[in-house]
C-alpha cells in the first residue's frame, strides 16, 4: 500500500525541482515571463514557449532554434515567474545541447578566444599593462587622484577584481569609476595581468567545462597572490 504520509521537500528538493530539467512540471503558462522579457517578440521569441517545447520533451527543437541565443540571460524572467522556474538556466541548459560549431560564431570565437589567451581580445600581457598604466596616469592628472596608480599583481592585497573585456578595448573611461571608488573607500585592491577576463564566455555558450576552467584560472591567480576576495563584476 503507498504511504499516505506526505512527503517533506528540503529546500535543496525544491531548488532542484524548479531547476533544468524539471523546471517544466512547474510552469502554469501564466505569460509574466514573457511581458517582463526585454527581447520578447524578438523573431517570435517567448520564455514561455520555450518552457512549453521543453515540457514537451522537444528539447532538440529548441535547441535547434534561435529563440534560445536571443534571450540575453538576464534573469528578469525568473522574478516575474509565480512558480519560481530558473529561466535563464533552462535556457543556458538549452544552448548546452547545440553542437559547438553550430554556436553562434561570435559567441564561440569569444570563447575560444578567452581559453587560448586569458581574454577574448586576445590581448598580449604587455598591451594589456600598458593600457592599465595610461588609464591610470590619466586619473592621476586629476584633481584629488595625484599620485594614483593601478596595482597590477599586488601579492597579499584584499581584493582581486576581474575585468570586462571592452573596458579595455572601447570603455576605458569605465575602468576610472571603479577605480576611483577604491581611492576613495582606501581599499587594497589589485588586478590580474594574466586570465583577468570577467566575462564568463562558457556561461553565455553554455559549456559547462569552459566555466570551470576560466572560473578556476581566476582562483589559480587569487592562490598566487594570496588574495582572499574576488570582485567579479560580471
Ligand atoms: S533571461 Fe532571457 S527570457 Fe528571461 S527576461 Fe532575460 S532575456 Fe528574457
Ligand atoms: S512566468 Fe513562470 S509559470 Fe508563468 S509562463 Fe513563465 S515560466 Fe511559466
């Protein structure tokens, strides 16, 4: 005879059940998702109908489609959603099933890009520190930063930050407002001159190794430097 006593879920029960691949089972097709999507519509695109040809075990289909390289993993969906489905996953999960030269090209070059070279700019160390130097000169010429320097490679300060790669290709002005906020709060920071890419390229592709390996040349260089904090702002 079943047992009649109800069964209890742990968090970790309910985290995994509104998580790929069983995310599904959840959804009731009420549509927030899709009217809180900034790219809904967008060739047809709707987190919805996603949800709705994953439930129905057509997960080939939708990764065959382009619905799920428009969604931009925002994740506005998922604080939408009543049920509490991990959208964005669903949808990275989705990508992981293309074959990897059926990704998007600039997706995958980025990639690949990012694993040969540390960046997906393919930025020698030398470019890279000379651009961090300029920049930093530069907020030194302003008022209240003289004598301001960028450190790079600092052994024991308190904080490793990453950097996203077009702050240093056609942001630059961006790298100055971080800055000028660690002169300002007096913080020991410092930044990597190899592997210092922020952008998660395995994420946006959906290749789970690629995460690990670029999340763990981040914690290889953290090691190195005895550094004990990591700001990603990615
Ligand atoms: S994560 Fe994707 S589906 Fe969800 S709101 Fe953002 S773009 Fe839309
Ligand atoms: S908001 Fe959640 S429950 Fe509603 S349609 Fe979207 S995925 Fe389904």
């Amino acid at each position: 005879m079943p047992s009649s006593e109800p069964i209890e879920l742990t968090s970790l029960d309910l985290a995994r059940c509104r998580s790929w691949p069983y995310s599904q089972d959840h959804c009731v097709t009420c549509g927030l998702c899709a009217s809180s999507c900034p790219v809904s519509g967008v060739d047809g695109f709707d987190p919805r109908k996603l949800i709705r040809l994953i439930s129905l075990g057509l997960d080939e289909a939708a990764a065959e489609s382009r619905w799920p390289w428009i969604c931009t993993l925002c994740g506005k969906c998922e604080n939408a959603c009543p049920m509490e489905i991990d959208i964005a996953d669903a949808v990275r999960r989705v990508r992981s099933l293309r074959d990897r030269d059926q990704v998007p090209g600039i997706l995958q070059q980025g990639l690949e890009a990012a694993l040969e070279a540390g960046n997906n700019l393919r930025l020698p160390t030398e470019d890279f520190i000379f651009i961090i130097e300029d920049v930093a000169e530069e907020v030194a010429e302003e008022p209240g930063f003289e004598g301001f320097t960028a450190p790079i490679d600092k052994k024991g300060a308190r904080l490793l930050t990453t950097i996203h790669n077009k702050l240093v290709n056609t942001h630059t002005e961006d790298l100055k407002h971080w800055w000028k906020i660690f002169h300002a709060a007096g913080e020991d920071w410092t930044i990597s001159s190899v592997n210092w890419e922020g952008t998660s390229w395995g994420y946006f592709t959906g290749d789970d190794r690629a995460i690990k390996t670029m999340a763990g040349r981040i914690v290889e260089q953290m090691e190195t430097l005895s550094i004990n904090t990591l700001l990603w702002p990615e």
